[in-house]
C-alpha cells in the first residue's frame, strides 16, 4: 500500500472514531404543575432516526452516576433522556432524604405516572431536534426507578418496553391495573434482594400470568438489590459486574428485537 494510502487510511479511521465517541449531555428544564425540573437528554453525533429511551434514575435522582450509566446505555445507538422525578430544588444528599423523597412518590402513584409521562413527553419532543424517531420508544428505571416505569406501563402508555432493573414490583393497584400494560416488559431482578423479597416477586408473577402482558422475568444468584451501582457496597445492596453485564445483555436483546 502506498504512503499517500495509508495516511489517508489512518485518518479515516481516527475521524471515525472521533465521531463515534462526540456524546452530548444536554441539560433540559420543564414544568409540571408548577413544579420545575431539569433532566438530560444524552445522545451521539452517530446516526440518525434512533430509538429513544426513557431512563427513570434510583432514589438519588440526576447524579452525575446516573449521567455515566445514561451515557452508556445511549452509546451510538439511543437518544437517552434521564428524567426528573423529584424537581429541581429537591437534591437528596444521603440515603435518608432519598428514602424520603422516593417515599412520598411512592405514596401518590398517580404523581409518579404523570412525571414520568412528562418526561417521556420531553424525550419525544426534544429527542426529535437530535435524530430520534418518536415511533420507537422505551423506559428503563433503576431500584426506585424500574418501580416507576413499571407504573408507567401500568398507566397505559405507547412505549414499546419497560424494563426494570432491581426495582419495585408491586403497588397497592397492580392487580387492578396490570393488564392496562401495552408494553412488553423485562424485569431485572436480583435473587437475594432483601427489599424487593421473593414474595413480592411471586406476587408480581401470578398477576401478570392472569394478563396477556408479554413479560419476562429474570433472576440472577447470589444478587441482591442495586447490582448494576457500582458505587453500591453494602450487604443488602451491592454491586455485582457479572449481574450488572447479563442485565444490559437482556435489554439489549428486547431492543434489537422490538426495533431491528
């Protein structure tokens, strides 16, 4: 091959690859209900007409682990939105105030149904501007999170999937409200979790065998609850890689077959 070749070879690939990894985190404020919130829509310069994927974040809200967890699940191939379940001047700073936090969205599911509604609303609107297309789109939540888009897809909504990594799978109307799901769902779950226990998990499985839900459920040995955190280190909560790859694994693969 000759120099002039090979040059030009090099810095195709170099341009390449610089595309390949140009990702933006783009801060976006809206408004509910007089209450103002500020997510991110991650993205790639890469591709164009791109699935969208709603992320619902763990107890903490927006943190800056969340933003590496959306940057990575967008990668080349998503339009990803981290939404704002809390608003912006509630921040917790320690386990308690999340607990505090999540626990007064817990206690209104109604408001947990309609925040996550507008942020997947945001997800559309804003995600258009940057190559999405609005036909295909999903939610994904962590711990606090996949109890919410379970919520989500209990309200009806015209996603296409909801995941749920270790996250809450019971509410005091699934029964009456299981059904209502359009979405295929995957839920994630560790099988040591002590605070999303096995009878929640049994719980969760004979009401959605009494729908035409499509749903899947995993568990994975010797996990309990935030295994994909890797910042989670205690006995009940704690980080495991192997569980935390299989998990991504398992979302990809319902993507490539609800979208490819």
């Amino acid at each position: 091959m000759k120099l002039a070749s090979i040059i030009f070879a090099s810095l195709a690939l170099a341009i390449s690859t610089f595309a390949h990894d140009v990702m933006h985190a783009k801060k976006i404020s809206y408004e509910l209900d007089g209450v103002s919130f500020e997510g991110t829509l991650v993205y790639s310069e890469h591709g164009d007409n791109k699935p969208g994927v709603l992320m619902i974040p763990n107890w903490m809200g927006p943190t800056e682990g969340s933003l590496k967890k959306a940057k990575k699940i967008a990668g080349d191939d998503y339009v990803v939105f981290m939404a704002d379940m809390y608003g912006v001047n509630l921040r917790p700073s320690n386990g308690k105030e999340a607990g505090q936090a999540a626990g007064a969205i817990r206690a209104d599911r109604p408001l947990m149904r309609a925040r996550a509604a507008k942020a997947l609303e945001v997800l559309k609107v804003e995600g258009s501007r940057v190559g999405l297309d609005k036909r295909k789109t999903a939610a994904i939540g962590f711990c606090f999170g996949g109890g919410a888009v379970l919520e989500l897809g209990r309200s009806g909504s015209k996603v296409d999937a909801v995941v749920s990594f270790h996250g809450d799978l019971i509410s005091p109307t699934l029964e009456s409200d299981a059904a209502n799901t359009t979405a295929k769902v995957l839920v994630l779950h560790g099988a040591d979790d002590p605070y999303v226990p096995q009878d929640h998990v049994q719980t969760f499985v004979s009401t959605m065998q009494d729908t035409k839900v499509d749903w899947q459920l995993i568990q994975y040995s010797d996990t309990v609850h935030s295994f994909t955190n890797p910042a989670a280190n205690s006995g009940g909560a704690k980080y495991n890689k192997t569980s935390a790859n299989r998990s991504f694994s398992a979302m990809n693969a319902l993507f490539e077959e609800i979208w490819d």
